[in-house]
C-alpha cells in the first residue's frame, strides 16, 4: 500500500515539475514587432463621429525556450495625462506553443475611450481638445507583469471596417 502511495507521489511531482520547473520564460524575450497605429474611425456615435486609439503587432519570441499562455494588457495614455486613458486585456500568446524565432498572428486593440467630434474626421488633430496617445504594452504570466513595449500612435485615421456584400 505504501509503495503506490509513493508510486503516486513520483508521478504527481513528475507532472507537476514538468508543467511549472521547465525551462523559465523570460518575458522580456518578447519582442513587439509589425506595429501599425492611428485612430480608427468607429463610426458614428449619437450623432458625432468617434474615433479612437488602435494598434496591432506581432509578438516574436527571441528566446531559446517555447512560450505559451502569455496575457497582455495595452494600456492608452494621452500626453500629459497623469493615468492611464482605458486599456485592455488580450490574449499574446494562447495554449499553442510560440516557438524560439516564431511570431504570433496580428494583436489588435482598439480602445474603448477616444475623441467625438462633431467636424469632419479629418480635423481630428487641429481640435483644439485633440492629445496625442501613446500605447504601453505589458506582458503577464504566472502573476509577473514585463512592460515589453510603448509606442506613440500615428497620426492617422484608419477607416471603418464594413463586411464584404454588407450594405
């Protein structure tokens, strides 16, 4: 009886140890890649045009150890402000493995927060209220957090998606 017990033991440490004493991820290994950011034009909104913060990116691990399970928090700041504007959480990295040299599918994030205007998009960055914004990017697993990237958003404004055949 004592040795299945023991018997038991060993292998709930085995499958223990291989899911949490493998080779550590570094975080910092990942490197934010193919960014492309603006202001995408959300459409109409109580009668005013809303437009708001975008980007999207790849993830690349230049690592020498597989990563998965990697959650990700964009955080928007408008200059000058003292806290964040919105953020949001996303899936990096899910249950399939980014191997050492691979890069994830495109992440994109639009903020929920973002201007309303009344003018024409295009006069988003004359109005008088417009502040630029800069994206931060953190990287979390196993409850440590790894800022991995801040990029200010372009100037830009990204056209509303429509479905192919929508009207």
């Amino acid at each position: 009886m004592l040795s299945r017990w023991l018997l038991a033991g060993v292998l709930a440490c085995a499958v223990v140890g291989s899911v949490s004493c493998g080779p550590g991820i570094d975080l910092t290994k990942l490197k934010v890649t193919d960014v492309f950011s603006g202001w995408y034009d959300f459409g109409v909104v109580d009668g005013l045009n809303k437009l708001v913060p975008s980007i999207s990116f790849r993830l690349q691990n230049t690592g020498d150890v597989p990563v998965t399970e990697v959650q990700l928090t964009v955080s928007f700041w408008q200059d000058g402000a003292d806290g964040e504007w919105d953020s949001k959480e996303v899936a990096g990295v899910g249950g399939t493995t980014l191997a050492p040299g691979s890069s994830t599918d495109p992440i994109l994030v639009r903020a929920g927060a973002g201007y309303t205007l009344a003018q024409p998009r295009a006069e988003l960055f004359t109005h008088r209220l417009f502040k630029d914004a800069t994206a931060k990017i953190f990287a979390k697993r196993n409850g440590k957090i790894v800022p991995i990237g801040q990029f200010k958003l372009d100037r830009r404004i990204i056209p509303h998606a429509t479905t192919a055949g929508a009207e």
